[in-house]
C-alpha cells in the first residue's frame, strides 16, 4: 500500500515468522506442559513350551479358550483365536502396581482387569480400553504351534 507522497507503509497487522515462531513455540510448551506422562512397566519373564494334549491346558483346546498359566512375570494369560492362532499376554500390570491381571468374566475372557488400579486391556492387542486408567498396552507374547506343541516367547 502506498501513500499519494510515494512511500511504501506498514500494515499494523504484519504478520512476520519471528512472530509465528513464537507462537509456535508457546503453543507446543502448553500442549507438551498439559499431557501427562506415564511411566510404563512393561516386566515379562520367561515363556515356554505347552504341550495342548495335557489335561491341564483343555481349555484352550477351543477356539474362545483362555487361561492363566504360572509362568511369565506374573504369569501369562493365553487366549485361543482361531485354530491355529493363540494370544498371549503378561498378567503383570504395565502402570507401575503390583496388580496382577485377571479375565474380566463379562466380556469372555476378552479383556483383562486389574484389581489394584482399574485399569483394563483387550486381550487381543494388549491396548488399553476406553476410560482405562492408564494408556500403558500389556506386553505381549509371540506364540506358535506346532505339532499339539504352543510356544510362548
């Protein structure tokens, strides 16, 4: 914009980047000053073989099967899928408690609670459900069978 005399005039509204920077700046210090940050504890131990043909594992010889076993951190909570596909998770409670984790008996052995802090999980993928009270997932176990044989690691 210029004046009838020929010089060139500010807007009073200039927007410059030094200024969107600092924008910018203040902006991500007050998102990052609001979140809460969580130490998770994702503990696991040792896993193992399962031989599916003893009588001790029958509840997973079908497909919607679960089972906590005595092995792991705080033990492994095994969740038969499909066939061939199992799911295995630590019943240890990844937000920093001494909870151990139990199958919550409404949802079918699909989700896990923990007594001591509320918080649940799907067994599926180890997430946190919605309105739990940590966003920490569960550590999960690799699984494989073969021959009558489950792998957990």
């Amino acid at each position: 914009m210029k004046n009838p005399v020929g010089l060139a005039l500010r807007s009073p509204f200039t927007v410059r980047r030094s200024h969107i920077t600092v924008l910018f700046m203040l902006l991500l210090c007050l998102v990052s000053a609001c979140r809460k940050d969580e130490a998770c504890k994702l503990r696991h131990g040792e896993g193992g073989v399962i031989d599916m043909s003893l009588p001790e594992f029958y509840d997973l010889s079908h497909v919607g099967g679960y089972m906590r076993i005595n092995r792991g951190y705080r033990g492994i909570y095994i969740y038969r899928n499909t066939l061939t596909e199992f799911v295995a998770c630590e019943c240890a409670c990844p937000s920093g408690d001494d909870g151990v984790l139990s199958p919550a008996d409404e949802y079918g052995g699909l989700v896990l609670r923990c007594p001591s802090c509320g918080a649940t999980f799907s067994v599926l993928d180890g997430m946190p459900l919605e309105g739990s009270t940590t966003s920490c997932p569960l550590y999960q176990y690799d699984t494989y069978l073969e021959n009558g044989m489950l792998s957990v690691y």
